[in-house]
C-alpha cells in the first residue's frame, strides 16, 4: 500500500526536478530558463489542495487517485515531445504535478480510512520509501532513457514507469464514495479547515509542518555545490539518483523502528534538532568529496524520516472515518511544502553571503531556533492538553 502510494507521486517529481533539467541543458537551454520552468512546474504543490474537496465526493478515493495518477503519468510522458515549445511544456508539467498532488492526496486519505492505526506509523514510513525511491529511480533511468533513446521511445517508457504503481489500486480496499454534490463538499472544506484550527493537535501539526524543523531544505541546495568540495558532475549525479534513492529509503524505514520510543511529535522535533547539529558538523571537515558524499547522504537521511514522520502525524490528526480524509491530507500536505520553498531562499541567501558556511550555518540555525521555540511552545502546552489525571481528582 505505501509503495504504491509513493512511487508514482515520486517519479514525476523526480522527472521535473532532475531528469528534464538535464534533457534542457542538453538543448542548450539557459540554465535561468530551466529553473523557471521546474519552479513553475512543481508549483502546484502549495496550491493543488484548494481543489482537494472534490476528491471526497461523487466517486471512491481509489477512482479518483488511479484516474488522476493516470492523467500525470500521461502528461509526464507527453512532456518529452513539446522539449521545442517551451511555454507549452511549462503549461503541461503544471497540469501534470496538479494531477500528481490531487492523486497523492486522493490515496492519502483513502489510505488513512483502511489502514489499521496501529500500522500507521509503518504505513508513513513505506509511502515516504516510495516517494523518495521514485524520485530516485527517475533521476537515474529517466536521464539515461532521455539521453540514450529516441524521444517517442523514452516518453512512452516513463510515462508507462509512472502509471505502473496504479496497478495495485484494484487490490486494496476502499470505502464506497460520498453521494454529496461537489458545492456542498466545497462549503464542508472551508468549514473544515476552520473547524481544523480549532483543534490544538491540527494546530501543533501545522506549527510544526510551516517552520523549518524538519525540512533540510539543502537536499535541493547541494546539487549545486558540488564544486565548492571539489566534486566531478558525474559524482553529483551519482549521489543525486543512487544516493538519494538508498539513503532516503533507509531514512524512511527508520520510523518504525523509533516511534515506539517517542511519540510523533517529540519525534519529529528531536530528529529535526540532531539532524540540524549534523549540517553544522559538515562545516568541520575538509571541503573534499567525501564530505560532499556524507553530506548529502545525511541530509537525505534526516529528510526522508521527517517526511514519514510528518506523514504518521497527518494520519494521526485525520482519525477514523473522516468524511474529508482527503482534504484534510492535501491541506497539511501543502503546510510541510512551505518551510522546503522559504528555506532555499534563506539557504541560497547564506550562500551568497559567507559560501558554503553562510548556507550550511543558516539552515542549521534556523531549524534549530524553530526546534527550540516550538519544544518551549509544547512544553507549556502540555499540561493543557494530557491533564495529570491524578490532579483531575484531586479537583
């Protein structure tokens, strides 16, 4: 169920990110050019969820998450082809990460209503496996089938690569669909979200998923500075695609086997302060390719157990039998995207100021700030929110 909740929402991002820029640059695109049109690409990842409602009404998540799961897969592939026409190609990739979002939200909240609570947390764990084992998969096969295929040829394969995980849906049970008319599922959305900050633990949630605890937003960064440790492009692409894929599975799988020992929330908030010490720890060692190496594998590590864990907390705060599981997913899905996309500019902000250290000394320190205010946020609400039942009756 997880791998085949992740993969394909994986893929694309991983064919915008990493495989198209390549195909570009080998078209002699301006790198600014190329830039743009992946930001824009991926962009519907902060506001796809304004569309979520839908996905609670009408017809069964399944349906929708397998219809929309096919549209990405077929618009990705079909990207190939407009290389020549920029804008167009720019206009399809948006269309197809919007598709992308709206299938990993509709699977996440079909997932979070057949999924046991006690597998939740392994459940969190194997989506993230997937999502970041797709991304790793595409930025090694994608680039090589770009590169060494004749274009028709690699836009079918990768599109077929993206729907493939859509196979599983028809084995995995799902709840019938709501009979609601859409405007009304819009109405409940809005009710929802508000009644959703009315909830402490929806509240803490969103704090914890808006600062940048637990982002490690230089997994997006490093790629680029490969040079200032004095590695070759082919190590860069190595570890961007073989790299990333191993440590992000290995980070993902880690979940599992922590959260008996802590719950989600400290959980989250205590890797997010280790991993921070960690960046800072790169600083002490000499700008070699080793470095490179361990700073990347690292930081993937840290980031694709973040991304489980924040994925355990949103099944948790959905609960059973939420009749807008969906929405609820796309609206704290979209909260962990904002801290990534603020955090490249303060990350790239540090770089411009003091290189390497500037980058890698402004995200630390910002996690660890967040980390702290949070924890002391926490720590105050705490006693509010589990009473001493003992007090109770002394009262």
């Amino acid at each position: 169920m997880g791998l085949s909740g992740g993969t394909s929402f994986g893929l694309v991002g991983g064919f915008i990110a990493f495989a198209l820029p390549q195909a570009l640059a080998a078209r002699h695109v301006p790198e600014v050019t190329i830039a743009s049109i992946t930001a824009v690409g991926l962009s519907p990842g902060f506001f796809a969820f304004l569309f979520s409602p839908m996905l609670d009404v009408w017809l069964s998540r399944r349906v929708y998450a397998a219809v929309l799961a096919t549209t990405a897969a077929v618009l990705t592939g079909a990207s190939l082809l407009l290389l020549d026409r920029l804008s167009l190609l720019e206009a399809t990739l948006t269309l197809a990460f919007t598709a992308n979002q709206l299938s990993y939200s509709a699977l996440g909240g079909w997932l979070s209503t057949v999924c046991d609570p006690a597998s939740e947390n392994r459940l969190g764990a194997w989506i993230t496996a997937g999502n970041v084992g797709g991304f790793g998969v595409m930025a090694i096969l994608g680039g090589e089938l770009i590169r060494a295929a004749p274009v028709a040829f690699s836009a079918l394969a990768i599109g077929a690569l993206v729907f493939l995980p859509v196979c599983v849906y028809p084995f995995i049970p799902a709840p019938g669909p709501d009979r609601r008319l859409a405007g009304e599922s819009f109405r409940a959305f809005w009710r929802d979200v508000f009644h959703l900050f009315g909830r402490k633990e929806v509240l803490i949630a969103l704090l914890l998923f808006l600062t940048p605890c637990g982002t490690f937003s230089l997994t997006n960064f490093v790629g680029g500075i490969g040079a200032d440790f004095g590695a070759s492009p082919r190590m860069v692409s190595l570890l961007g695609g073989i790299g990333t894929l191993a440590a992000g599975v290995c980070g993902s799988l880690l979940l599992p086997r922590l959260a008996p020992y802590m719950r989600l929330r400290p959980l989250y908030l205590v890797m997010g302060a280790i991993g921070a010490f960690f960046t800072l720890s790169i600083l002490l060692l000499p700008r070699s390719p080793p470095s490179f190496a361990l700073a990347v594998i690292g930081a993937n590590i840290f980031q694709s157990l973040e991304i489980a864990c924040s994925v355990a907390i949103i099944f948790e705060v959905i609960g059973p039998r939420n009749p807008l599981a969906a929405t609820n997913f796309a609206v704290l899905s979209a909260a962990y995207n904002v801290p990534i996309a603020y955090m490249l500019w303060v990350d790239g902000w540090g770089y411009g100021h003091r290189g390497l250290g500037g980058a890698f000394t402004a995200d630390a320190g910002f996690s660890l700030l967040a980390c702290l205010l949070i924890a002391l946020v926490l720590y105050g609400l705490r006693p509010r929110l589990t009473p001493d039942p003992r007090t109770s009756l002394q009262r």
